[in-house]
C-alpha cells in the first residue's frame, strides 16, 4: 500500500519536472495527496498514509526554514529529530 503513496508522489514530481513547471513542494505534496485519494478514496483509513505524507511533510518543512548549508551529519540529524516530534503523535494514537 505505502508503495502506492510512493510512486503517486514520484509521478507527481516527475510530470512537475518533465512539464518543466517551477512549483514549490508543498504543492507537489498535495497534488501527491490528491492522486493517492483519487485512486484510494479508503486510503485516509490506513496508518501508511498518515504516517507517510506526515513524515514528507515535516522533511519539507525542515528544509524550509534552513537558511545556511548544514554539515552532512547535523542535517541528517535535525531531519530524523523533525520526522520523531512531527510523527510521534500519530503514532501514539
């Protein structure tokens, strides 16, 4: 199922790219958000989508509010404690 959400997300991105259109990700991620309930309208019921679309979600919100290059390790560190706050409620539920 989580496969589905992924290559929705990757085609979305794709055409955006292939279209040669300049859009932000958060638009990418809810036209991403669009096709997979198009395709699954019972998709909003599993826990695979939640969690996936709220982990894109605050790995594109990380990235937004970097205003300087990151070394490789604090980057992959800042990223990983985002995705723990962000997802930790969802997953306490």
């Amino acid at each position: 199922m989580r496969l589905r959400y992924c290559l929705a997300g990757i085609g979305v991105a794709a055409l955006s790219l292939y279209l040669d259109r300049a859009t932000s990700p958060s638009r990418v991620l809810a036209l991403a958000l669009a096709v997979v309930l198009l395709l699954d309208p019972w998709a909003v019921l599993s826990p695979g989508f939640w969690l996936s679309f709220g982990a894109v979600g605050a790995i594109l919100f990380v990235f937004a509010l970097r205003n300087r290059p990151q070394g490789a390790l604090r980057g992959a560190l800042t990223t990983q404690v985002a995705v723990t706050i962000a997802l930790w409620p969802l997953l306490a539920a």
